[in-house]
C-alpha cells in the first residue's frame, strides 16, 4: 500500500475496469486523466466492446487517445519532474513516477 501523499499530485483520475460475468476476467481498462476531459482504454481486443466503450466516451465529450500512443511516446513537456517518462505516465498515472533528472525536495 503506498502513502496517501504518493497519489497528490497524480495525473490519473480513475480507471475502471470492465470484467466478463463468467470467469471475471478484464475486458478493458477505461482510464480517465486529471486533465479533465482525456480518457484511454487499456486492453481491449473486442472491437465491438470498444466501439461501444468509445461512443460513451464520445457522449460525455472526453477526448480519446489510443493507448499504444500514449505508452510510446516521451513526454518532454512544461512539468520537467515529469520529462523522460511517457505521455501514459504523464497524463494518466495514478502514482506519479518522478524524473531522477529533478529533486522533487
């Protein structure tokens, strides 16, 4: 279990996963940022799962991005605390991985 103080300055906002009734096991992660209106689903391999997945989103205006984009990209942004890690970790972590590059103190 991580400290409360680990989660204060998280990008991610929640995620939520979508689970077969028959064996429990996860279909999709929905994950949705702190930046309030971007939103990723994570392992999905049910096209039709996502298209419906990807009209709700759609319907409650949060911007989709692919997450195979957001894993391989590097942010290099404003945050420099942040800089090195990938746009996933930057705009969707719900623990913040800080760049060894910048003193957090």
């Amino acid at each position: 279990m991580h400290p409360p103080a680990l989660y204060q300055d998280s990008t991610g906002l929640a995620h939520c996963r979508i689970a077969s009734t028959s064996d429990d096991a996860a279909l999709a992660w929905i994950v949705l940022s702190h930046f309030g209106d971007l939103a990723t689903v994570q392992d999905c391999v049910d096209s039709d799962l996502l298209s419906r997945i990807l009209g709700s989103l759609e319907a409650l205006e949060f911007k989709f991005i692919e997450y195979d984009y957001l894993v391989s990209h590097t942010y290099d942004g404003k945050c420099p605390a942040l800089a090195g890690g990938t746009w996933a970790s930057r705009y969707f972590a719900l623990e913040v991985d800080w760049s060894a590059k910048v003193s957090v103190e």
